[in-house]
C-alpha cells in the first residue's frame, strides 16, 4: 500500500521505532477523531465560529503526529479563518476533508502497523 496521507518518520522519531507505542498513538488519534468531528459539527451548528477555530487548532496538533502535513496546513487556515469569523462558507469543506483524510490515515497506518509487527 502506497501511503498518501501518513508519514511514518515522526512517529519513528518519536517513538524510537517502538510498534507498541505507535500502535497506542494510533488508538489514541482514533479514538479522537469521533470526537473532533462530532465538536465541529456542533461548533457549526451552533454558529460558535471561535471555539471551532480552537478545535481545527488542538486537530492540527494530533494530525502533526502522524505525518499529516497538508490536512496540518488546511487545519491551521480553517482555525484563522473560523477564529476570525471569516468565509464560513468553507468550514463544512474544512470538516469533510478532515473527516476523509483521518479515515484514510487510520487504514494506512493500520496497514504500516500490521506490517511491521
């Protein structure tokens, strides 16, 4: 499997190459992305533009970990952009790209995983 989202050299760096401990990474960012998304839906709905801006921020922060650059970046402008209140046109864009590119992200690093144990 080519892997297009996930960027297992941090995580290596991080960890010292421990599949244990990446593996409880992964778990960790898992478990989370259900509850960023179901924040940022919320956050949305609720017209709460400032507090959906700190969400992208603390999603960047655990996207960085696995290597995730671009979907790192497009969080980092949805966080200024929701933050300042501006183009709320885009913030649904913002939260299905999360939203498919975390999906992708958990079956390659699933895959790198399985094949490394």
């Amino acid at each position: 499997m080519e892997y297009t989202i996930f960027k297992p050299d941090y995580l290596l760096s991080i960890t010292g190459g421990d599949m244990e401990v990446m593996s409880e990474i992964a778990g960790i960012f898992g478990s989370q992305v259900p509850e960023f998304l179901t924040g940022m839906r919320s956050l949305l709905e609720q017209e709460k533009h400032y507090e959906l801006g700190l969400l992208a921020h603390k999603a960047k922060g655990s996207v960085t970990v696995l290597g995730m650059e671009e979907t790192a970046k497009m969080l980092k402008e949805f966080e200024l952009l929701a933050k300042a209140g501006e183009q709320k046109e885009k913030y649904i864009g913002f939260i299905t790209r999360f939203e498919a590119d975390t999906t992708t992200v958990m079956e390659e690093v699933n895959d790198y995983l399985g094949k490394n144990r």
